[in-house]
C-alpha cells in the first residue's frame, strides 16, 4: 500500500467523468459494429476495429497490463471472426491481428510513459510544497496579541511557488507583518522573495524602527544580480501596548482598514518606491501611523486581487467587497468568504498570484 506521502496517490486522474462517457460510447459502438459482424455474410468482416480496443483500454488507466491484457483480447477476437467469416481473404485476417498487436504494444508503452512522467512531475510538486513551507511559513491564527490570517492563491493550480511573499514575526516592539509581490518570473523571482523573507525575520526581531527593517529589505533586493527585478511591499508593525501601529508602503497597493461597514484605503502621505529602488529618490521609507482598535481589520493583499477582472474587463473592487462582508468576522473566515468572491467574480479563473493577509487586535 501506498503512503501518504507516496507520489503516487497524488498522481491526476487518468480520465475526466466527461471523456470517460466518451470511451463507454466507443466501446458501444465497436460492440455494435462486431454484432453486425456477426449477423451477416461470412465474406464482410469489421475485424479492423478491434484496433481500438487497446487504446480505448488506455485512456482509463496509468496501468500498462490493461491495454496489454484488452489487446489479448482483441486478437482473440479477431480469431473468432476469421474463423465465423472463412469466406474473406486470410491477408485480412493477417493485417487485423497484426494490427491490433502494434496498436496494443504501442497503447501500453504510452500509457508506462505517461505514468512516469506523472510520478516525476508528483515529486517535483512534493518538493515545491517543502519548498514553500520552508519560505512561506504557516501563520498561527494567534500572534502576539493579534489574530491574523492568510491565504495565498497561485493562478495556476499546479504552481506552489510564486512571487508573491508574507511573513508574521512577534519581536520585541510588536508583531511585524510583510506582504509583498516580487516583480520577476521563474526562479529569480523565488530567491528573491526568499532573500527578503530571511532578512525581514531577523531585521523585524533587532530593529526598533520600522523604516530601518524597510531599508535593509531595500538594500538585499538593489545588492541582487540583475536589474530588471524588484518588490512592492507593505510592512505593518503592531505595538502590544495598543498604540498606534507602524506602516510603510513601499510602491504596493494600499490596504484596507475595515471598521465596522465602513472601509478606507490607507494611503501613504507621500508615495515611496518599490524595494530595490529607494537609492533612486534617496532618503528613508517614511513610517505612517495608524490607529488600530480591537475589531479593526486591516487588510493587506497583493495585485493578483485588485487586478482580477470580470468577463467585462473591470477589476475587483476590493473596498466595496470588502465593506459587504459581516462586520463581526474575524480574519479566518473573512478571507475564506473574500477568497471565495474574488475567484467566483472572475470568469477565467485568476490570471495572477493572489495573496490576502488580514489582522485585527485581540478584544
């Protein structure tokens, strides 16, 4: 049997419900068409199509014996018809047979090579789900003195692994929040989020202003070969003591501060630029304040939501959604309701890396 960590209990289903009404049909009609073999003149054979059987066989299955044993079967057919229509040419016979025998070898090697390839491409996903724990660590729906939640929503169901990038750390000046989007593909944009999520752990623990954690999380992405790659990125710093939290803004899309039905964007006082790029306007990220009650929600989410678009072509209205969810919720099933009307507000399905991360002080 099996473990549950085997690669292959993970592995796709050979067939949909849909194409599998398909095959039961060809099966049918094949079935009909040996029938009125049957029943007519022994000089007609529709011998030929046993050919796909074989193949039929395969397309339900990762299994190579079953095509194998279905064309067995098939040759075992065709004998019966040759002998029930003596009356056609033996070369007909021939060709059937050794037709139904390359079909049946070809069928099984394709079905061994589709199921390896399967097994391989199940341990690559097994690697990048280790991958992502250890760079997208789970956050514990208690924090300091925070609830917070998270939820990360790769466009393509077989990604694990984007641009997108969050963290949650209790230091000693309060619980420090990071959600960013990493402007670059493939794995250049996987080391960077990993680069800035490690300096970010241990820069949010030693660094007492806020602005200081933005700035070396701005010189790890400039110090990174290239220069076509850099981070949008908010950073939030919530105080134990209930004073006001610390926001900085680094070129990303505001959040969103949820008091009771009312929502407001949280705009910077002055705009900063994305992380790579602070050596271009010089100075420091300045540091908003931002008064943060029990029962607030502030919502930090990445472009991959406000950019999902309906089949008209508008974008998500992340506010006005956001203002029509219960004010009572807490951060858990807020994003799972908020997750849920993103992805039934798009036709397609997402067309970017989406990432939601909400927090609310502890009553």
């Amino acid at each position: 049997m099996a473990s549950e960590d085997d690669p292959r209990r993970r592995l796709p289903p050979a067939a949909s419900p849909r194409w599998g009404k398909l095959v039961v049909c060809a099966y049918l009609l094949i079935a009909l068409a040996l029938l009125g073999d049957i029943l007519t003149a022994p000089d007609v054979t529709f011998s030929p199509l046993l050919a796909a059987v074989p193949v039929l066989a395969g397309t339900g299955t990762r299994r190579a014996w079953v095509p194998l044993v279905a064309g067995f079967a098939a040759l075992a057919g065709v004998a019966v018809l040759a002998l029930l229509n003596n009356q056609v040419d033996s070369v007909v016979h021939a060709t059937s047979a050794a037709a139904v025998a390359a079909v049946t070898v070809s069928s099984a090697a394709s079905v061994a090579l589709v199921a390896d390839r399967e097994r391989r491409l199940a341990r690559l996903r097994s690697v990048a789900e280790a991958a992502q724990q250890a760079l997208l660590r789970p956050v514990e729906p208690r924090v300091g003195g925070l609830e917070v939640a998270v939820r990360y929503a790769p466009a393509m169901a077989e990604a694990r692994i984007g641009g997108d990038l969050y963290a949650v750390v209790d230091s000693p000046f309060g619980v420090r929040v990071l959600l960013g989007d990493v402007r670059g593909k493939g794995l250049g944009a996987v080391e960077t989020a990993a680069d800035v999520m490690g300096v970010f752990r241990e820069a949010a623990v030693f660094e007492s202003d806020l602005s200081a954690v933005a700035g070396r999380l701005d010189a790890v992405v400039a110090r990174r070969p290239g220069d076509e790659e850099f981070v949008t990125a908010v950073l939030v710093s919530v105080p134990a003591d209930g004073s006001p939290a610390g926001l900085v803004n680094c070129g990303h899309p505001p959040p969103l501060l949820r008091t009771g039905h009312l929502v407001s964007e949280v705009d910077p006082p002055a705009w900063s630029p994305p992380l790579a790029l602070l050596g271009l306007t010089g100075g420091r990220y300045p540091v908003q304040r931002l008064p943060l009650d029990p029962g607030d929600v502030l919502l930090l989410y990445t472009d991959g939501v406000s950019e999902a678009r309906d089949a008209s072509g508008r974008f998500y209205p992340v506010a006005e959604r956001l203002s029509a969810m219960p004010p009572a919720e807490s951060p858990e099933p807020l994003l799972d309701r908020l997750l849920g009307d993103v992805r039934a507000y798009t036709v397609n399905g997402l067309t970017d890396d989406a990432a939601m991360l909400a927090l609310t002080r502890a009553g």
